[in-house]
C-alpha cells in the first residue's frame, strides 16, 4: 500500500493541506491504476453507495463511494470506486468491493488512487494508523 505523495494537486496523507489551508485531507489515497479492484480492509456490511459531490451533472457527477459498516459501528469509506456491491450485502477483508475510477478525466496530472476513510463514532481518524494496529 503506498500513499500518494504530492503532486499538482495535493498531497494524499492524513492531515494534508487542502482549499489553501481552509481544512484538512480526512483520509489517505492509496495510489492504484484505473480499473484496478479496490477490497474490503474489514468485514461488514454495505451501508451506503453514494456520489462524493453535487450532482447538479457537473463533470465529477459520475464518482462514487461505498460505506461499509463493521459489526462495532466504524464504517469504512472507499471513494472514487465503480461499484460492484450492493447495499445490505455482506462483505469480508479481501473481498472486492469495486475497481478504481480513472480521477485524470477531472483532475489532470493527479496520482491515479482511490480515497480510503475510517469513521469511529462520528470522527474520522487516521486509517494509515488503523492498518498498524491491524
């Protein structure tokens, strides 16, 4: 697994600058290539399948995201992912939840990754620290 390092567009780690300063990266990109399956890092469920921003038909409309849900209520994020689960389906590490979506169609010269983040009652925390304790 490796993080994205900086490029035009930013860095991937935790805690990375973002909007010039006005707020933080809250999860890491873990670089991939397009088309790439992107698994489970835990078991759960699948709780949401979702569109990362507006869908006003912009040209960032077709992103998507899949939440799973783990049996101690942390729901694992992983944006930027084509789908190939369903809501309620049961998932387990390792499994596939999708492949990765090709992000130089928006973003030019961008790191080809997907965005990874952990929410634990209701804070997102630091995933490349969640891996270590794993």
């Amino acid at each position: 697994m490796k993080i994205r390092g900086l490029d035009s567009w930013g860095e991937g780690h935790y805690g990375a600058s973002r909007d010039g300063g006005k707020r933080k990266h809250l999860g890491i990109d873990i670089v991939n290539h397009v088309n790439e399956a992107v698994c489970a890092y835990e078991n759960g469920r699948v709780t949401k399948i979702g569109y990362p921003y507006n869908q006003d038909g912009g040209e960032k409309a077709f992103y998507r995201y899949i939440e799973i849900t783990c049996t101690d209520d942390t729901r694992h994020r992983y944006f930027y992912v084509d789908p190939l689960v369903q809501v309620e389906q049961v998932v387990e590490k390792g499994d596939i939840l999708g492949s990765a979506q090709d992000l130089g169609i928006v973003y030019p010269g961008i790191t080809q990754h997907f965005h990874w983040e952990i929410i634990v009652r209701g804070r997102r925390i630091d995933p490349s620290g969640y891996i270590k304790q794993r």
